[in-house]
C-alpha cells in the first residue's frame, strides 16, 4: 500500500486519510503557508496564502483568529482556486446535501487543526466576507491587470491601503506573531 501521509517541516506525519490532532502544530501551519503562493503562483510577484491569513485577521468583519486560520488546511493539501475547487465531482451525502469530496478533506482537516491547535471547533464561523474584501484586494494589488473581474460582488470594496507583498520568511514570522497575539 502506498503512504498516505506528508512529513512536516516540524517531522510529523500528517496522514491525509486520517489526521491526528497530535500531527498539528502552528510551526508547520506558518512554514508551509508561507512557502505556498496564493492563485497557483499566477500573480505579478510572489504572494504567500501565510500574508493573506495575517492580513485577513486584521479585517474587521469576523473572529481574527478564525480569519487567521480560515486557509489552514492548504499547509496539509495545497492551495486549490476556488474555481477548480467548485468543479470537483461530487462525493458524500451529508445533513447538508451532497458536498464535494476536496471540500469534505479540507473541512477534516480544519477540524483536525482546531482540535489540534486547542481550539473551539463549533461556533459558527464568519470568515467569508474577510476573505472576499482580501480577494478583491489581492486583485487590485497583485493580479494582472486588464481582465475580467466581474464575478466579484459589486459591493465588496478592496481595502484602503496597497499590499506590498512580503518576503516568506517575513510571511512565516508574522504568521506566528498574530497567532501567538489572538491565543493569549
């Protein structure tokens, strides 16, 4: 049988088909987000899924924790675009419907994290919205420019200020910062 598992940057093994909250730590989370590019790397310069969560903590719609760790996930599995995430085949029947199968893995795993991590795993989160203000954000700032857009809501309007993207290893350290900052 082939593994199934990844190891960490920390040396863990973290099983994708039966994460552990002992695999989890916060090291591992900040490393591999910071490492990791936000749009499959498409974007004018290098822009880490670790300085979107930090800055997405910083929007003032939502928890800042939650928002801080909304992308968590992507450390274990990747950074998948949400348009190639909506067009996966569907798998499990849930008391919600029919969910689709990479959505099932990251809910798993976010779960997983928070349970890992000591965290309150059930109220209801409200990231949504933080992270659609940073999307249109990210475009304005990081994207090409010159295409079509419009899939956007009119009514999320980008942030004030212009992102100047980080280094990684800047990325990691401030990932680290916040979590620390919101934990205690």
């Amino acid at each position: 049988m082939k593994p199934t598992y990844i190891v960490t940057y920390t040396e863990k093994q973290f099983d994708f088909l039966n994460p552990k909250p002992d695999d989890i730590c916060i090291e591992d989370i900040a490393h591999a987000l910071a490492c990791i590019n936000r749009f499959r790397g498409h974007t004018r310069i290098p822009y880490s899924v670790a300085e979107h969560c930090v800055r997405a903590s910083y929007v003032p719609i939502g928890n800042p924790l939650d928002n801080l760790l909304h992308d968590a996930a992507e450390a274990y599995i990747g950074d998948v675009p949400t348009p190639q995430k909506q067009n996966m085949g569907w798998d499990l029947q849930s008391t919600w419907g029919y969910i689709k199968k990479y959505q099932h893995v990251e809910a798993s795993i976010i779960v997983t994290i928070y349970n890992g991590l000591g965290l309150d795993c059930t109220t209801p989160r409200d990231t949504h919205q933080a992270d659609k203000i940073m999307l249109a954000t990210e475009i304005r700032d990081i994207m090409p420019a010159g295409h079509d857009y419009t899939f956007l809501d009119p009514n999320i309007k980008p942030l004030s200020y212009k992102i100047e993207p980080w280094s990684w290893k800047y990325a990691e350290t401030e990932y680290l910062r916040r979590y620390k900052e919101l934990t205690q």
